[in-house]
C-alpha cells in the first residue's frame, strides 16, 4: 500500500513501484501514474491505488465427470491488471486518504470473477469425458481453462488479464483413488514379486557357484596333499634308499677295511712267523755248528766251559768255602780224566 505522513493540514503519499495511484480532485485527475509521489489535502483529495504486479490465486473446486464421480480440480491462476486506469473507473480500489488503506475488497471481487470463470470451462470439459479420461487429461483441462480466460471480455473491461494457468492435479474421491490404484499398486507387486523371484534366483545360483567352487576348491584341495603324501612317500623312500645305499657303503668299506687289516695282520703273522722260522733256522744251524764243534773237544775242556758259562749265570759269590770232600772230589775227577786221556 502507499505510505502516507502527514505535516499540519497536508498529506504527502508515496507510491510503490507495482502500485497505481490515482489523485483526483473536484472530478479532475491531477496526479496518476506507477510510483508516483504528491501532497494533497485529504478533504477535497479521492486517491484510487490498483497493483499491477503479478498475483497469484489458487483455486480448488469439484467436478462431477460423465460417469457420475466425483472429481476435485486444484489450479492456479496468475493474472495482473494490465490497464489499472480503467480498472480504477470500473472497481473500488480508492483508499483513506489519511490512513491509505483501501475501503473495500476489490480484489476479492477479481478473484470471484476469475475462479467463475476458471471454474466453468473446466466443468463442462469434465461433465463429457469419464473418470478415467478426466484424470488422463490435466492438459486438456488446462488448455480449456487457458483459453476461457484468455478470450473473456469481462476480464477486458475491468482492466484485468490472464497471465497463465496451471491445473496442478485432478483428484477422485479417496475411496474411487484406491480403488483404481489397485490394478497399478497390483501390478507394480507382481513385478517386485518378479524381482524378488529373480534375485532369490540369482541369489540360488550364486549360491549354488559358490558351493561348486568351494567344492572344486576342497576337491584340488584334496589332490593336492594327495600330490603332497606321495611326494612325502617318494621322498622317505628316496631318503631310506640314500641312507640305506650310504649304510652298506659303510658297511662294504669297513668289511674291506676288515678284510685289508686281517690281510695286513695275516702278513704280519706270515713275515713274523717266517722271521721266527728263520731265527729258529739260524739257531739251529749255529747250535748245530756250535755242537760240531764242541763234538771232538775233550769232556773235561766241557766241564770247564759248562763251570766258566754256569759261573757267569751265578749271582755275585762273596765267600766261597771249600771243604777236603770236594777238594778230594775234584782232584778225583780230574785224576780220573787225565788218565783217560793219557789212554
């Protein structure tokens, strides 16, 4: 709305930049125009504001379609007036000029106007065409409500007009909307019915991969400690062989060297017992040479010899006694031999 201040008997109004103001006085205009600015003295003064930005009105009426059900419209109307000056002549916009605001509603007669006329078009359209039809055709309807307005001639001589229209929805009552969801809500059922159907087949068969791979799994699993044993096996066998082959390696080489040591001991045995032998020999043959040359050597030269070698195998003698008997044996002997040898 204008703002209004007051100084003493005068009034100054300013004027916003989407309102048009009117000044009249005494039947002549003495000031209009979009965001205009004046004093005036409010007895004699007649000020007339109208908007000329865009307005909104929302409009929500039922219909009655071919089949008899009951519909409700929801749409919206946008509408400015295009010619305030003749808007200002054909309805109330005047304002208090000491407060500025406006004496009636005369917007509210805009809005009458248009949802009447908004509102008939849009019955008739619904009255021919079934539910169905009628809930399938919002741009129909709109375009029939569009061009209702858009050619009306009151509309023209109020100074208003039709910026758009819009139908936002059709809507049955809530029962008739359930029940025509229905085939839709069951269709759409099925098919998540299909979808789960599908995916728990999915789900089967990957579980079913799943437990084939872990099958496969267990069964290269199995083949491989199967590789594993006997390769283990092969490798015990092959070890006992080495140990075995290395044992009687062992074996053969302490025989031979067995063999070898009674070889070498038997050559020993050999070399010593022909060392003996050959001791044995030369004793012998010295003992017999000595005894060849003992044989034509007088016994009492041999009793002397045997005495001399006896005396040396006698251990030390200190005192020696020497009785008559054995005087007497001695001289007898060697009296007895000399006259032996004298024969």
């Amino acid at each position: 709305m204008a703002d209004i201040t007051s100084r003493l008997f005068l009034r100054h109004l300013r004027g916003a930049p989407t309102a048009y103001v009117r000044h009249v006085v005494r039947g002549r205009v003495r000031h209009e125009g979009v965001g205009t600015s004046f004093w005036y003295r409010p007895l004699h003064a007649v000020l007339s504001e109208v908007p000329v930005d865009d307005r909104e009105l929302p409009l929500l009426f039922h219909a009655r379609t071919a089949d008899f059900a009951d519909v409700t419209v929801q749409a919206t109307v946008t509408y400015r007036m295009s010619e305030p000056a003749l808007a200002a002549t054909r309805l109330d916009f005047s304002i208090d000029p000491l407060r500025g605001g406006w004496r009636g509603q005369p917007l509210d007669q805009v809005a009458t106007l248009l949802a009447e006329l908004a509102q008939q078009p849009a019955l008739d359209l619904l009255a021919r065409v079934s539910l169905t039809e009628a809930l399938a055709g919002i741009a129909t309807v709109r375009e029939a409500v569009a061009s209702a307005l858009a050619g009306d001639q009151r509309l023209a001589e109020i100074g208003a007009s039709v910026v758009s229209s819009r139908v936002v929805a059709i809507r049955p009552e809530p029962e008739v909307e359930r029940a025509l969801q229905t085939p839709t809500r069951e269709a759409v059922q099925q098919e998540a019915d299909r979808a789960s159907y599908a995916r728990r087949a999915v789900a089967v068969e990957q579980e079913r991969a799943i437990a084939e791979n872990e099958l496969q799994n267990k069964i290269e699993l199995a083949r491989r400690e199967q590789q594993l044993v006997e390769q283990r096996g092969a490798n015990d066998r092959r070890t006992a062989e080495l140990e075995a082959a290395a044992k009687l390696v062992t074996s053969q080489g302490q025989t031979d060297r067995a063999r070898l040591a009674a070889e070498s001991e038997r050559a020993r045995e050999q070399a010593r017992a022909d060392g003996v032998r050959a001791v044995g020999l030369a004793s012998a043959e010295a003992e017999a040479a000595r005894l060849a040359a003992y044989r034509d050597v007088p016994e009492s030269v041999l009793y002397a010899l045997a005495l001399e070698k006896l005396a040396g195998q006698l251990p030390q003698i200190g005192e020696l006694t020497i009785t008559p008997d054995v005087i007497t044996k001695l001289v007898g002997r060697f009296a007895s031999g000399n006259g032996d040898g004298a024969r």
